[in-house]
C-alpha cells in the first residue's frame, strides 16, 4: 500500500506512473496563473518542462565539469594563461548552453505533438471517442452554456472556456486563475458559478465576457476552509437551487454532521442554505432523474479497511432529510470498526447499488440524448477516477449504470475501459462526464488534462 502523502486526496495516486503522457507534463508545469480572458496556448512549452532525457542530463554535467575544470586550470596559471583557457571555455561553454537548449526544445515540442493513446479504449459496438482537446490541465467538473461553450473546472487554480463549434474548438480562454482547487462549475441564466473550497464565486453575463471576464460576485464564503475533501462539485437543482456539498475533512471522523459529510443547498444568491442529505463522506458527482427529478449521487468509501471494503455507493434521496449513515457506516453494510456498532447500517439509508470498493466515482449524470441507442436513454455514466492505495489498481474507466427509476433495481457494466492497461500502467483518470445537446458524451480527465468526445453511429 502506497503511503496516503500530505495532499489528502483521497483518489490522488501518491506514487509514480509508469508513463505519463509528455504534453500532460508539459501542461501541468504551465503557470496556473495564465491572466483571466488570455487566449489559451498550448503549443510552445517553456525550456525544461518536461522531464530530461539522457541527452540532457549528459549536456548539463558537461556544463558543470568544464566550469569546474575552468576554475581549477586558472587559479595556479599565469594571467597570461589564464586568460586563454577562460576563452576556450567560454565558447565550450556558450556551444554546450546552445545545444542543451536545442535539445530541450526539441523533446518538449516532440512530447506536445505525441498524441494520447485513445486506441486503446474500448467501448461497446458503435461508439467512437476522439480528443476534443489535450490542453485543459487537470480538467474537473464541466458546464455547458447554450451558446456553445464548455467551462471546465481543475485542481490547478484555473477556470477554462472552450468555444465549441462543428465538435471543435475554436477558441480557449482561461477566464478565472490562482483560485482554490476551482473544481465546480455550473452555468444558470448566462452566468457561471465556481466552487472554489470555502467560497462560490458567480461569474455574471459569463458568455458575452470570455475575453475580459467580469471581477466575480461572492456567493458565499462561509464554506470550511478545510482542503482535505474540500474541493467541491456543484450543480443547480431543477428547483432553481444552487446544490453544494462538503466533505469529510478526514478519511474517517466524527465531524461536526451539520457542517461536514453532507450535502447542502442555497439560493443563487448564497441565502436560505439548508441541508439535504447528511452522513455523504465526499460526493464528487450528482444529477437528478430525468422523470422524478429526485436527486442521486455518488459517494466515496473511506480507506485503510483492505483492498475489498467499503464499496463506493450510487445514492438516492427522494426527499430532504435523509442520512447515508457516515462515518458510523460505509457501503450500506459495512459498520466502522471505530464508530459504528453490529447494527450500525440498519439506522441508515442503503445505497441504490455498490459501485465497488476504492473505484474512486466522481462525476455523473443521466443520459437524456437521442444519439446514443433507446436503451441508453436515462441510464446513468458515472466517471471512475481510479483507486490511490489500493494493491492492484481498479477504476480509471466510465461506467454504465441501468437503473429503475425507484431505484429498486440497478446493475452497471464497463462503458469505456483502457486508461488503465493490464500491465497496471495508467495513462488516464476520468473525473467527470456531460451529455451534450447534440446526444455526444464528453468525459473529462484530470490527468492527461483532457476533454474526450463520445459519439455512436450504428455499425
């Protein structure tokens, strides 16, 4: 088991992949401070932003060996001598700076133009994914406005705008930077709100303002301040309400319960907060049913009780009020070994369906299009982030959940697999998922920062 780190994610890998996709590392290393309403640009990447390879290691000792045979040739040699050998050096040196540039440049641009191995993923007969875009860095939560914009949230501070037009985008801005783990997003009547740990910001008249974004309204900024599952989804609810949880500030705890684990919602304004569903460890996604209009979500199990418990969980809450039995109970089954008792699960609602243990299920949403098959209509895709701790990984794929819509029956199967190969690489980590108009599913990952499109034609 890899140790949990000091960042407190609980679906944050603390060790080393074998592979990263370059452009990624070149797009994490970007200044998360790129001016609010400056286009978005990608394609030249700063010296030294990806990882060296040999050659460049190999340059740079040779830079330091010769300043330092440099300086021991001229301390004992006369002025005269000296003077020549500072000159030779001066141009080994110049020529060596010249070429670890060149080299530098030439790997990170070669890394840029190395595209994402979307071949490997596979889905069911018919459905085709592609690249929407590669350069949205540690892309969250997604919001789409009826003018054809997508806004995407991250965990990097920045807030992004992509124009879209013919399934392509054609303009990029990075409309809020230096924000707190800026990971909801959720556009109402031509503005958009942001999530950003203890405060939600409202961006107003958002679509007519890309390239000189307004100076943000505060919601609110009464939220814990607490980063530890302080990263927050949000989404307005079909009751015109502003729906905003908070996690746990712990991987297990007895948190105060009317302020942590929970899931609340406000007015647009940031008034009239109340709370409508407690004992929530850390919801990362959630949407309402289509028919019913009830609210459903995601919850992520706690860690350190083995690689096989608890289960993550699907929700539903038909009413205001309901209590999904944190920390006292995990997976709908499952008593804590520390706050819950034998009969700790019966005093709680049990889940819609177990998603699986450590999956990490973030982002999900109903199906509501028309381009996908009629079976697909109402079902649900929930993005798996992929497990941290776990000692063989699972998740890093999007699921597929068929569900009544009582919630009585509900099974799910693989929708899109391969972020993660079968050697235990990973190249890839869902966050979130949105149906477009135009019936396509994109899917975020935080990851290799990228936006995927989804699109179905009969085979």
């Amino acid at each position: 088991m890899k140790s949990f780190g000091e960042t407190g994610f609980e679906t944050t890998e603390t060790g080393d992949y074998s592979w990263k996709p370059e452009a990624q590392q070149i797009l994490t290393t970007k200044n998360p401070r790129t001016p609010p309403g400056r286009a978005y640009n990608a394609s030249y990447p700063g010296f030294f932003s990806v990882a060296m390879p040999p050659a460049h290691v190999v340059l740079r000792r040779l830079v330091s060996l010769t300043v330092n045979l440099t300086v021991r040739l001229t301390v004992n040699l006369p002025a005269r001598a000296a003077r020549t050998v500072s000159r030779v050096a001066a141009r080994a040196l110049t020529c060596l700076t010249c070429l670890t540039c060149l080299t530098c440049l030439t790997a990170a641009t070669a890394a840029a133009a190395r595209p994402l191995p979307i071949e490997q993923l596979s889905l069911p007969p018919g459905f085709r994914v592609s690249v929407l875009t590669d350069a949205v860095p540690a892309a969250r939560e997604m919001a789409w406005s009826p003018r054809g914009i997508l806004y995407v949230g991250s965990m990097e501070g920045r807030v992004h705008a992509l124009v879209i037009r013919d399934a392509q985008v054609r303009a990029h801005y990075v409309i809020a930077s230096g924000l707190e783990m800026p990971v909801g997003v959720a556009y109402r009547d031509g503005a958009l709100d942001v999530s950003a740990v203890s405060r939600i910001l409202r961006f107003d008249r958002i679509d007519d303002r890309l390239a000189a974004p307004p100076k943000p309204v505060i919601v609110t900024d009464t939220l814990p301040t607490e980063r530890h599952h302080g990263w927050k989804f949000i989404a307005f609810g079909p009751d015109g309400k502003l729906y905003v949880p908070t996690g746990a500030p712990c991987n297990v705890c007895l948190a105060d319960r009317d302020r942590y684990a929970l899931i609340a919602r406000m007015d647009a304004d940031g008034s009239h907060r109340e709370i409508v569903a407690r004992g929530v460890r850390n919801t990362v996604g959630f949407a309402w049913h289509p028919d019913t209009g009830e609210l459903w979500f995601t919850d992520n199990g706690r860690d350190m009780m083995g690689d096989d418990v608890p289960d993550d969980k699907l929700n539903r809450a038909p009413r205001a009020g309901l209590d999904f039995g944190f920390p006292y109970c995990h997976g709908g089954d499952t008593p804590d070994p520390e706050f819950g008792d034998a009969n700790a699960c019966q005093r709680f609602v049990g889940p819609v369906l177990k998603l699986g243990a450590h999956v990490a299920s973030l982002g999900m949403r109903f199906y509501t299009g028309t381009m996908f098959p009629a079976d697909y209509r109402n079902n649900i895709f929930i993005a798996e982030h992929g497990s941290w701790n776990r000692s063989t990984k699972v998740g890093y794929r999007v699921m597929r959940v068929i569900a009544s819509a009582d919630g009585r029956t509900a099974r799910q199967t693989p929708f899109v697999t391969g972020w993660l190969r079968p050697d235990g690489t990973v190249w890839g980590r869902p966050a979130d998922v949105l149906p477009l108009p135009d019936g396509s599913l994109l899917v975020s990952d935080d990851y290799a920062g990228a936006i995927y499109r989804i699109t179905y034609a009969a085979p």
